[in-house]
C-alpha cells in the first residue's frame, strides 16, 4: 500500500530539534565529489546505525544529477532497515533521457520516499505545499508527528490548480530550457567555471582573489537589483547559484559582462584603436559601415613579443563588416567556385542550374556574376571600396555641398 501524502516543513524541523551531535556521530550526510553525489562514498558511510539516507536528485545548489541507474545502485546497496528518500523538487525541469524523479522505485520498495514540492515549476513557494509518495508505515509515522492543520486548504486548492495547469508547467520548462545554456555560456564567456545544470538554477565558480570573488561579485550583483545565492553554508564559499529568472532579469545579468569596468578596462587594453569608416560595392548601392581595430595581445601574453615572428600574430589589424552584405555579394563566391568547376565539365551546368544547387534565385547568380565581372575589370579582390568622397549618384549625401557641412578624407587610410 502506498500512501500520497501532504506535507510543509514539519518533518525538517523534527529533525533540526534534535541533539546534533547525533548527526555528528552518525554523518551519512549529502556526500558530494566533482558536484555530483557520490553513491560509494556515501555507502561506504552507511552503518547499521543509519536510519536514512536522503538524496536531492536533481542537487541543490549543484543542479547536478544521478541517472536512475544510479539510485537504482544506490536502493540495492542499501540494507533493508535504511530509508531511501528521493526528493525531485527541480524534477520537471530536468530533460535528460536517463533521468527519473523516483516514482518508479517509490511504488514497488518497502524502503523508498519520494518527495516533491509545489514551490519552484508551479511557483508555489509562499502557500508552504509539497507531497510524497510513501510506504503507509512511513507515512503514518509522519502522520504522528507532523503538527495539526499542517496545510491549508487554499494551500491545497492552490496544489490541485497548479496540478491541472499543465500548459504553465510547458512554458516554464521551456523557459528554463531556453535560459539556462544562455547564462551558463555568458559566464564561461567571461572565464568563470559552471557546473553543468538540468535545474533552473546555475552554481558559477568565481576565483578566490580580492576583488573578484563570490562575495564580490555578490555585492557587485545586488547592487544593480540581482539578487543571487551565497553557498558557503554548503562547502562553496567562492561560488554563487543563479537562478534562471524572467526574461528581463536573464539579460540584465548577461549584459553585466559589458557593463563591468574590468571588462572595459580589459578591451581598452587588447583594442587600443578603432576606426569605422564608410564603404560601397564596386557596381554602387547602399553605403555601409566597416571597421577595423588594433588587437593587441602583448598585455596579456607579454613574453611572446620576444619570439620572432609572434608579434604579427598577437598585435594585428582585423576587420568587422557592421551591416548583412547584400545577396549579390553573399552568394558571390559560391557562384564563383560552381562557375571554377564548370571548367572541367563536360556537360556544363547553366545559371539555372547552379541556382537550382546552390538554393537560390537565377536573378541572385546573375546578379553575383555581374559583380564579380566589375572586380575583375577594377582588378580588385574586395568587392567593397573606401568612399572618401560623397558618390554622385547617392542623393542622400548631397546636402555636403551646404556650407555647413564637411567631408573630410579619412584618417589612417594606410591601414585599409
């Protein structure tokens, strides 16, 4: 018989009343290694004094799990006088194949919990209201010392609507889904170290310098309105769980990266000149913007300047084109290669066909051939030219003619 069962915190807080050194003497604990719970360690540590082991799969604050052949090993390694309890509370977010909140295990063993809770994916927090699946043994043992009226019942309307609002829990694990790569890889894109995740949180590791800590970083957060968890009560002093928040506030976090002064103070020093100037397609149309930037890579690796011939490599002119090209000149070189093979052909493909392969338009090929033509006839290779002058035929730019308009030559034309 298996007994479905509401329950708050009455259960934690039995157990926090009593004498800790109990548990000191007696330590199974949330035995972790690498971030993810280590089932030799913990029953290694299994004596027949246990009484439980408790497992949080997905963890907390880790967001890392254990496949279900691992709690699997874990139930057949236990002695039958120790309760297994699984908690699930982030298990709607997690998407891996080989995952499983517990369900499975919870209705066929005598010594299996699985509890669950209506506080994150339901968002439920505040109504304090949860479940688990129990042995009726083990839930009417809780039953004895859970306190009186324990849940309300708006508390369980609330449960059952959430239960039946299965359209809420899609868009949320979608969400979740959506985000959490996205925060994972603005962190790691700023050299910080993340524990991959399937919960709707992140555990970022920060370096343990003045500075730039978790506790730094932490105020340096919450001052700009994010508010983040400090886990050094679990072993973590230098780490911080991130929660996978609204759309607004995932952004917000992602953009802080160029918001920092040490991160401009960073590209000040690796880009100490740009210059964005105007350019125009060889056969006319649209002006466009291009830059190019002075990477300088000497701070950062100062002994490679030394090496003969590294300096070009780690002090050099790169160029950015700050507009989509034109498709002309996107399909422009495809064109050109199909055109290059028509050479060793027998039967040699039309302009029909070379669209038909390369998916695009026939007025796209011609159009891509007739610029190439153009370059060839100017003996250029890029198909993009410095405007120094206002074109004629752009009207747009007349208007510096007015005595109050300037168009000056650009500067640091050698570089082009």
């Amino acid at each position: 018989q298996r007994v479905v069962f509401d329950l708050r915190m009455d259960i934690f807080r039995h157990l926090q009343s009593m004498d800790a050194s109990y548990f000191d003497k007696n330590p199974v604990g949330h035995l972790i290694t690498r971030a993810t719970t280590d089932v030799e360690a913990i029953l290694a540590r299994v004596t027949e004094r246990t009484r439980i082991v408790y497992v949080t799969n997905p963890s907390n604050p880790t967001g890392t799990y254990l496949p279900f052949s691992e709690i699997r090993r874990l139930y057949a390694g236990l002695p039958a006088h120790v309760l297994l309890v699984i908690d699930g509370a982030y298990a709607e977010y997690v998407r891996a194949n080989d995952y499983t909140a517990g369900l499975e295990l919870a209705l066929e063993a005598e010594n299996v919990v699985m509890t669950r809770t209506f506080s994150k994916i339901y968002g439920l927090a505040a109504v304090r209201i949860g479940w688990m699946l129990a042995p009726a043994a083990v839930a009417d043992a809780v039953n004895r010392i859970r306190g009186p009226f324990n849940v309300s019942g708006p508390a369980i309307a609330a449960g059952a609507a959430a239960i039946a609002d299965e359209a809420h829990v899609a868009a949320a694990a979608a969400h979740n889904a959506e985000w959490l790569p996205k925060l994972t890889d603005g962190a790691r894109a700023l050299g910080l170290t993340v524990t991959p995740s399937v919960a709707n949180f992140v555990l970022i590791h920060f370096p343990d310098e003045p500075g730039r800590s978790a506790e730094d970083a932490d105020a340096f957060l919450t001052e700009r309105g994010l508010i983040t968890r400090r886990v050094t009560a679990y072993g973590l002093p230098n780490a911080l769980r991130v929660t996978v928040a609204g759309a607004e506030a995932n952004e917000a976090f992602r953009d802080l990266a160029v918001d920092s002064d040490e991160f401009s103070r960073l590209i000040r020093t690796l880009i100490s000149r740009i210059v964005v100037y105007p350019v125009r397609l060889v056969d006319g149309g649209n002006l466009e913007l291009r830059a190019r930037f002075l990477l300088n890579l000497v701070p950062i690796v100062p002994d490679m300047k030394h090496i003969q011939g590294m300096e070009q490599v780690v002090r050099r002119w790169l160029r950015v084109d700050l507009f989509d090209p034109p498709q002309r000149e996107e399909f422009r070189a495809s064109v050109m290669t199909e055109k290059a093979k028509n050479e060793g052909r027998q039967r040699r493909l039309n302009q029909h066909q070379i669209a038909a392969k390369l998916g695009i338009t026939h007025t796209a090929v011609q159009r891509a051939a007739a610029l190439q033509r153009k370059m060839d006839r100017l003996g250029v290779t890029d198909a993009y030219q410095i405007v120094t002058e206002p074109p004629e035929d752009f009207t747009k730019l007349r208007r510096h003619k007015h005595p109050r308009f300037r168009f000056e030559p650009l500067p640091f034309v050698e570089i082009y």
